[in-house]
C-alpha cells in the first residue's frame, strides 16, 4: 500500500471511530432541533405581526422571522456537517451557533419584551413621522403615553404600541430553549473539533514510525 493510502486510512479510521460517530449523532439531533424550534419561531413572529396588522398596532416587523431564518440555516448547517462528518460545517454549525446565542436570541428576547411592556400598559405613540422609519426629519417630535395618561381623543389619534402578549411569550420561551440548544451544540462542537485535532498528531506519528521502517499501512 503507497504512502498516501496508509494516510487516508489512518485518516478514515479517526473520523468514523465509535466515539466521534456518537458525538456527530448527538449534533444532528440538536441540529434538528435547531431547524424545529426556528420554524416554530418564525411562525409565532409571522401570527405577531399578522395580529399587529389586523389591530393597527406597530412593532419591529420582519426582525423576529430574519433571526429565527437564522436558527433554521444554523440547523441545516449541523445537519450537513454531522451526516457528512466534515469538520469545516461542523466548524461553521459551531460558528453559527455561537452568534445565535450572543447575537440573535438576546435581539429576539428585548424586542418582544417591548412589545409586551408596551402591550400591557397600553402604551399609544405618535410622531411627526413613521415610527419605522430609516431616519428622522430635522425638528421632529414624538410622543409616547401609557395608562392614564391618554384620554379617548388621543388614542384616536395616536398608534398603539406592542403586540398581544401570549404570542410574544411563546416567542421568548421558544428562543430561550434555542439560546439552550445552542449553547450546548456549540460546546460539543468544541469537543468535537479538539478531538480531531489531537487524534491526527498520534495518527501521524504512528504513520512515520511506519514510513522509516519501510512498513507502510
């Protein structure tokens, strides 16, 4: 057998050892999860901002469904990378699950806490100009009153804030338990990177010993 075959086996025996198979196992299953609970999400935030339409309310539209796109494209990556047990997905399935916990689930968690607060103290806005605008005109005024201090005249004219609670509850809920998935997925994707880079040194080792003593695997 040439020397570049005894590589490749050395190689191939590394990546399907029984321990490495359990563990890409393990992240298939939390990258499935990943796609489920993304979908989930996405639909919760597409009913949210559906309600918010019927009921002329404002909130951040579109925010919610681009992370929780996210969650899914972070899912299938896992998927990819457990079944095909290349590490350069699985060091992306890692990559990306560290920004969905650091990045997208916090944005997710403060956006609908907002719309909660705003909801549930029936807070009314108004502005000289669109609430979601890109930028504000010079000399603009805005106006937020909660509760009491808003009278039947000014809600006619102004826009109420938030969105129904219980749909943003479940949002929340359903992005802490990916901010969990993901933060396991990524410290077994650690486990899972530092084990192949310290079976290849042995491996190699072995494989040169073989090399001197004219004895090729």
């Amino acid at each position: 057998m040439s020397i570049l075959d005894g590589l490749v086996a050395q190689s191939g025996d590394t990546t399907t050892s029984p321990n490495i198979l359990r563990l890409h196992g393990m992240l298939k299953c939390l990258a499935q999860c990943h796609v489920v609970l993304g979908l989930i999400i996405f639909i919760l935030a597409a009913l949210a901002d559906y309600v918010s339409s019927r009921i002329n309310t404002i909130r951040l539209v579109g925010l919610e469904e681009c992370c929780s796109f996210y969650f899914i494209m972070t899912g299938i990556i896992g998927i990819c990378g457990a079944a095909s047990h290349r590490r350069g997905l699985i060091i992306a399935f890692m990559i990306m699950s560290m920004h969905a916990a650091i990045i997208f689930v916090p944005a997710i968690v403060i956006v609908s806490s907002f719309d909660i607060h705003f909801y549930q103290a029936e807070c009314f806005g108004q502005c000289d100009w669109h609430l979601l605008a890109t930028s504000l005109p010079k000399d603009s005024r805005c106006q937020i009153l909660c509760g009491e201090n808003i009278n039947d005249n000014q809600r006619s004219t102004m826009t109420r804030l938030g969105t129904e609670y219980r749909l943003d509850a479940g949002i929340i809920a359903a992005t802490i338990l990916e901010m969990i998935l993901a933060i396991i997925s990524t410290s077994l994707c650690c486990r899972d990177i530092c084990s192949l880079c310290h079976t290849p040194g042995r491996s190699s080792e072995v494989c040169f010993r073989n090399i001197a003593s004219n004895k090729f695997v």
